[in-house]
C-alpha cells in the first residue's frame, strides 16, 4: 500500500532548521529531507519512516519547505509552476507521479476544500490529523477519515465521514535513547506558543512567573507589544490627528492606560520569554527540565491528549498537566505524572515537585517507563489499523 503524507512545518522552525545548518544548499533532495526527519520535529514523519520499515510504500512531503520542495522538482525534470503557485502545483506533481493509495493530510485548513479535491483524483482515499475541536469547521468534502486525540473535533461532522478514529499522538521510542546523557538543567520549563486559543495557558504561567516559580519559558507570543502610557499616548494622538484612525487610536489608549488582564499576562511572558526551540532542541530541552508544564488550547476543553504529554514523558521530565476527565487513560496521577485543577494548586504542585527533587524523578521515570511502553509508533500504527486495513 501506498501512503502520501502531505505535510506542513512551523515557517519558524523551517527558518531555524535553514539558518542553522548553510551546507543544506548543496545538498540533494534526499539528503536534505534526509536530515530534515533527522531532527524529529514530527511525529507523523517518523510515522512514515516506520511504515515504510512495516511493509508499506510511504513518502512525506513538507509542503511549505520550500528549498526542499524546489529541489524535489529540480531533479524530477517539473517546471510547470510559478512563484505564485510553488507549493501546491509540486504538492500535487509528487501525488500524481506517487499514486497513492491513501493521501494522508495534514491540519493546515487553506489546504482543504478546492485543493483536497484535486488530491482525490490522485488517490483512493483522503484522510486527516486535526487535532483540536477548532471553533469553525472547514471543507471536508473529499475526506473520508478523521484522526484526532479529541472525540469532540468537528463533532457534528461525524456522520458525513466514513471514520472517525480518536487516537493519542505517538512517538520514535529511539528519541528517548539520544537524550540519556543530557544533564538536568532547568527545574521547571514551558514550551510551546501564546496564540488567541491560549489564553488561558498564558494566565497560568503568568501566575506561576509572578508567584515566584522558576520557570524557564521557551515560545513565541502572537500579540503586538503592551505599550506604556506615554508612548501609547502618543503614538494614539498619531493616529488621531494624522491618520484619522479613530479606532486604533481608541484601542493604543485603553492598551496603554487600560490593559486587559490577557494582556497584562502576556507582558509579563514576553519579558522573559527565551526563543523557540523546535526538533531535536526541543527534545534537549524538555530532557534537562526537572518538569515540564503543559496547559492545553483554550480549544481542548477538558480533554486532555495534546503533543506536549507525550514529548515530555518520552523525554524524561516529570509531566505536570491539567486534571482533565481523560488523563488517567494516558497517565495514573500522582504516580506518572503530576495534575492541577487550578491556579493555585499548579503553583503548589510546582513548588511541591521542586521541593521534593528525587520524588519527582521516580514519577519522571514511571511517566517514562508508560511513554515507551504504550505511546509508540508500533502502537500508533496498530491503532490506526482499520485506514489501512491491516488488521
């Protein structure tokens, strides 16, 4: 069977992954994706490398990589694009020459609708990762199977499609065999990003910040920076009487003398906020963290299943999450992994865990021991077993 996995990467870490490593120009097509999976920054991508180890014909594609994606075309004798229409035209070109049986795509919604159908002409069957209920459901037309850790993503679109597998990501159990010699670095870590569906991740680790917690916040933040008085005044009377933008110079006045508790939150975060770390980087640093915080998308719910429990375990630093009414069928608490149910619980569990170094270490080790022993690609793909009909 054949499986095209039509991906995209964060344009941050494809920018990080490029500045890093200038050699990558010389390089073929197959030795840059090469070192691109490498890195395992996807799950998916070591998904399809262990596939194509299963007896399966696999080829994963980063969309938007696009020296990547060039290169690709280069060696494959196709020029029938523009600057304009790069991706999808060579996205559609590596489907067409694949003929897959099965087009698995991912999450990035700009790709559905007209372009999921032009895909389906290529192939048997679509199916998707969405991992989170967003708020707005898109075109599904053309999609036969939704893969998701939440059984609530696009509920009322459940009838209209002929599967619906609710599944935990899973991860390379051989990641945690590159991470056994990184010393403990950091007591307590955040990573991950502050968007508009984190708002309340942004509350929680402010609250730990101004309680004192040491902890050390890996990410990005998606909000313009809070203004103090004077400049917002002024920068407001700009808009006023030059631009004659009355309502952004309301909003730069209420954001400079009235900000909002987010975005008090979100000031505070980007004062120490340290750079995003991707791939293998990431995985050192949740490996040299005593603990890690995870706080779900605003999205989520009370359901827990995010990237970020998994990562952290698989890594070797004690998870502390929220009590969600699903965590114990991933994690017994207490035992091998640590839970909140509030803010000010988070910060004593926080301090508590940090108090107690070698307690934290045993529930690090137990979450683990559980994370390769049930969250790995075998059973990724034995879960995934009716999409492809092995079993």
């Amino acid at each position: 069977m054949k499986v095209f996995f039509l991906w995209r990467y964060y344009p941050s870490y494809l920018d990080t992954f490029h500045s890093t490593r200038p050699h990558l120009g010389s390089l073929s097509y197959q030795e840059h994706w090469d070192l691109l999976l490498d890195d395992h920054f996807c799950c998916f991508a070591d998904l399809s490398r262990y596939m194509a180890g299963q007896g399966f014909e696999t080829q994963f594609a980063v969309g938007n990589a696009e020296m990547l994606q060039r290169k690709w075309a280069t060696e494959n004798d196709f020029s029938d694009y523009s600057d304009d229409d790069w991706e999808k035209a060579i996205l559609l070109e590596q489907a067409k020459r694949c003929q897959p049986d099965i087009v698995w795509i991912a999450s990035h919604f700009p790709y559905f609708g007209e372009f999921v159908q032009k895909i389906r002409g290529r192939c048997h069957k679509v199916i998707t990762w969405i991992g989170e209920p967003w708020p707005k459901i898109p075109c599904l037309d053309g999609i036969s199977v939704l893969i998701t850790e939440n059984p609530h993503t696009f509920e009322s679109a459940h009838t209209r499609l002929d599967k619906v597998i609710v599944t935990s990501p899973k991860f390379d159990s051989s990641i945690a065999g590159e991470l056994v010699n990184v010393p403990k670095k950091y007591e307590a870590v955040f990573v991950g990003q502050f968007t508009r569906v984190h708002q309340r991740r942004a509350n929680l680790i402010a609250h730990l910040l101004g309680n004192g917690l040491p902890v050390h916040v890996f990410g990005s933040v998606d909000e313009d920076k809070l203004p103090g008085p004077l400049d917002g005044l002024q920068l407001a009377a700009w808009y006023l009487l030059r631009r004659k933008d009355v309502r952004a110079g309301v909003r730069l006045i209420r954001r400079s003398l009235f900000p909002s508790q987010r975005e008090r939150d979100v000031e505070s975060i980007r004062r120490v906020c340290e750079r995003p770390v991707f791939g293998m980087d990431m995985w050192r640093t949740l490996a040299a963290s005593q603990i890690t915080i995870n706080v779900h998308a605003d999205i989520a719910g009370n359901y827990a299943g995010n990237m970020r429990m998994f990562e952290a375990t698989l890594a070797g630093s004690c998870l502390v999450t929220e009590a969600s009414e699903n965590i114990a069928d991933y994690f017994k608490p207490g035992e091998e992994v640590l839970t909140y149910s509030s803010d000010s619980e988070l910060v004593e569990v926080v301090r508590d865990a940090l108090a107690h170094p070698e307690e934290t270490r045993q529930i690090a080790q137990r979450g683990q021991a559980r994370a390769l022993r049930d969250y790995t690609l075998a059973k990724f793909l034995d879960d995934l077993g009716p999409v492809f009909h092995v079993r």
